[in-house]
C-alpha cells in the first residue's frame, strides 16, 4: 500500500499538469487587452456602395491587428452624415471605453452652408463628449477640404484651415487631407467622382495610417 500511494498520487498529477497546459492560452485570450478604436464619419468613411470591408477603416483595422490582435475596430460612418447627425449618433457608440477616436466629419456640413463657426463648435463638442467618457483617448481628426465651386474664398479657406486649428487646440493628431491623391481621379472613384471605390479606400486606409500607426503603437504598448 505504501508502494501504490506514491505511484496513484503521480498519475493525478500529470492529467493535472496537462490540463493546465491546455487552458493556459484560453486564459491568456481571456485576459488579453481590447483596445477600441472608433471612427465617426460620413460617406467617404462608410465606404459608399462598396462592401463593408472595402471601406478604408476596415482595411486599418487589417494594420492594427498587425501590431495588436486586440484592436477592435467600430466603423460608425453613415452616408450624408454631418457634424449635427454625428453629434446624435455618438452616445450609441460611447457604451465601451475608446482608445482611440477618428473623427471624420464636415464637408457635408460644407455643402449645406453651414456657418464654418458652426461646424467647428459641433465637431468640437463631439471631441468633448468622447474625452468625458474616455479622457485618456488618442483623438484623431481627419482634414478634408471644400471643392472650389463658390466664389466665397474665404469659406473655403477657413474651411479648410479649422482641422488643424481643432486637432492643435485638442493635442491630436491630424490627417490633413483624407482624400489626397484620390479626389478627381476616375479611377479611383466611383461614377459620381466624389466617392472612392475600393482602390480609391486603399489609399484612404494608407493616408490614415502615416498619422494612425504611431498613435496605435503607443496604445498597445499601454
């Protein structure tokens, strides 16, 4: 009997051993680090007529999870959205923590008229809203700029001028134009010529990712 004891004791304990084996990555997955990424923006973001994952976020969301598998990608876009629309649509998205927030909104606004003044307060008071909920956030704005079919010059360049001015006044970073390289180009747009098709969201997605990827390196390093 005091053979057998030792022998029965050991043969318990490897089954043990190996199911703890077993469990440890499960564990690991469990306990791994989500880390959201937001992005509230209008058609050219929403990936207009193509299918979701065309859309430039989501092909930023492939980059991301290069540097980290728990980046987790919202793509909140919706087609002729403005900064009033986006400024109601927010709360729905503020329920989980944001790491990071891309903001890609205005030039809808633009088309309406809308006082720059005012488009500026709105996009400022979207920053804010997602910095009381998150304030330790990376927020990144993404510039765009007012076609030249008005003779108001002055709109166009202030219009123009306000990404910047938001992105330094909130310590982020900013995309300074989202359709650099793009807009124009017949081949990198659908048939209306204003909304790109999917190569046209690949350069997008590249565009983005020169200011995004320090930003996201940084979060994951948290």
């Amino acid at each position: 009997m005091g053979v057998i004891l030792p022998i029965f004791r050991a043969l318990l304990v490897i089954p043990l051993a190996m199911a703890m084996q077993q469990t440890a990555p499960a564990v690991i997955r469990e306990t791994s680090r989500v880390r959201r990424v937001l992005v509230l923006g209008d058609s050219l973001s929403e990936g207009f007529r193509l299918l979701p994952g065309d859309a430039w976020p989501m092909v930023v969301a492939e980059k991301l999870h290069r540097i980290d598998p728990g980046f987790q990608v919202t793509n909140a876009s919706a087609s002729g959205g403005t900064t009033t629309d986006g400024l109601r649509r927010l709360s729905a998205h503020l329920g989980n923590k944001v790491d990071i927030f891309v903001l890609e909104l205005g030039i809808n606004d633009a088309f309406r008229g809308v006082p720059v003044e005012q488009i500026r307060q709105n996009l400022q008071s979207i920053i804010d809203k997602v910095k009381a909920r998150n304030p330790n956030a990376a927020i990144v704005v993404v510039g765009m700029q007012f076609p030249i079919v008005t003779n108001d010059d002055d709109y166009v360049t202030a219009f123009g001028k306000m990404f910047g001015e938001l992105a330094q006044q909130n310590h982020a970073v900013l995309v300074p134009y989202l359709l650099q390289g793009v807009a124009g180009d017949p081949a990198l747009n659908l048939e209306d010529r204003i909304h790109p098709n999917a190569a046209g969201n690949q350069i997008l997605a590249e565009t983005v990712w020169r200011v995004l990827e320090p930003v996201a390196r940084q979060v994951a390093a948290k």
